[in-house]
C-alpha cells in the first residue's frame, strides 16, 4: 500500500511556503500520518505520539486533527493534503508557534488553587481533558492570534479555576472570563466536535457563561 503526500513546506517564517510531495509505503494498516512524518526530511512538533500531548496538531486533508490519532487508512484515495495549522505562525514547515495560548493563559490567570467542591468535580474532570493542541482555535471564526478572545484552549482549564477559586478569587476571574472569552464567543460551536480529546465544550461553556450571569447579578 501507498500513499502521495502533499505537504506544504516553509523554510523560515519569513520565507514563501510551497508544497512538495512524497510517496510513502507502508503495510501496517494501523499506521498513521505520524507514522509517515516520522520517515521524512518535514519538521514537524510530536511528543507522545498517544493523543495526549497535542503536539501533532495539524490540517490533514482540510481538516485540524493530530496527526497521531489520524490512520492513513481512514484517509480515502492515495493523495493526502498536509499543512500546518494556520492560526498560528509557522516556524517551518508544519511546525507552528502557539505561545499566543499560553500567553492568553498568563493574562487570565488560570492556574489552580484550591479543591473543587463536589458538585463541581465533573465539570473540573472534563476540562482536564484538554491537551492545549489548539484544533479548537483553527476552527474557530472568532480566534486570532494577538486579539482579546483565548478560545476554547482558554476556556477550558478557567473551568477548573472558577471551580476551585474562593468567592473572592471569583469575583476577578468572572471579569477576566467576561472581557477574554464571553465577549469573544460567537457561540457557534465549530469547536464542539473537534477537540481530540472528547471535552464536551458546550458543557463548558453552558456552565461558565451561566455562572458568569449568576454572579453578575448579585
């Protein structure tokens, strides 16, 4: 078995972006674009290579996915479109900078500190799924690297913050919520059936946005 890989190439940041292609071979059929990356001269970020990390995050045939969790045999026809998620800048070829992430991250002050009460432990079980791959943000209408709104990737580990923080604490993270991620939420739910990891973000997002609501009118 074989496939043709179009994968588009970039030098340096600076530099013009083209595409080249490669033939791979292959007789593993649980072996996947990872797999194939693996093989070639393309830089490209990986970890785990177990859908934990996120690092593989990449635009497979048009579609955000990690390219470990994506079997070439899933993939229909011999040619498969590789290209690097285009939210974020490339550093070269498909491997891009999400520092913006962490840096939204950083401004919202989303670290724990403290223990979620019991009624909120499924909603800090599910935000601790997310892997900060960002697939969430290449679909997203609303996103783009430098403006107000943190996206999903944001929104999610806040979660486990206003689950944990005191009544004080609170106060200042539903403004922070407010300015850097309600006001930015379109609400149209492109990210819902993308995240690898299965968060449910409209969970998420039904819980937070109503907390926010809640506080504001007290």
């Amino acid at each position: 078995m074989k496939k043709l890989l179009h994968i588009k190439r970039q030098e340096s940041p600076d530099s013009e972006s083209y595409y080249e292609d490669f033939i791979y071979e292959y007789s593993d059929i649980t072996a996947t674009v990872a797999t194939a990356l693996g093989t070639l001269p393309v830089e490209w970020e990986h970890s785990c290579l177990q859908k934990k990390c996120g690092a593989c995050a990449m635009v497979i045939n048009g579609r955000p996915c990690l390219a470990c969790d994506t079997k070439l045999e899933d993939l229909k026809g011999e040619n498969i479109t590789i290209e690097p998620l285009n939210k974020f800048p490339v550093i070269r070829d498909l491997y891009v900078d999400r520092q913006s992430m962490m840096d939204k991250l950083k401004e919202l002050s989303v670290w724990l500190d403290g223990k979620a009460q019991k009624k909120e432990e499924d909603r800090v079980y599910n935000a601790s799924k997310c892997i900060m791959c960002g697939l969430c943000l290449e679909v997203c209408p609303n996103f783009y690297v430098g403006g107000d709104f943190g996206g999903m990737s944001a929104m999610a580990p806040m979660s486990r913050v206003i689950a944990t923080a005191d009544e004080k604490q609170k106060m200042k993270l539903y403004a922070d919520y407010q300015k850097g991620i309600y006001e930015g939420c379109g609400k149209s739910l492109a990210c819902r059936n993308i995240c690898p990891a299965g968060v449910d973000i409209e969970n998420l997002m039904v819980r937070n946005n109503a907390s926010r609501l809640w506080n504001r009118r007290q």
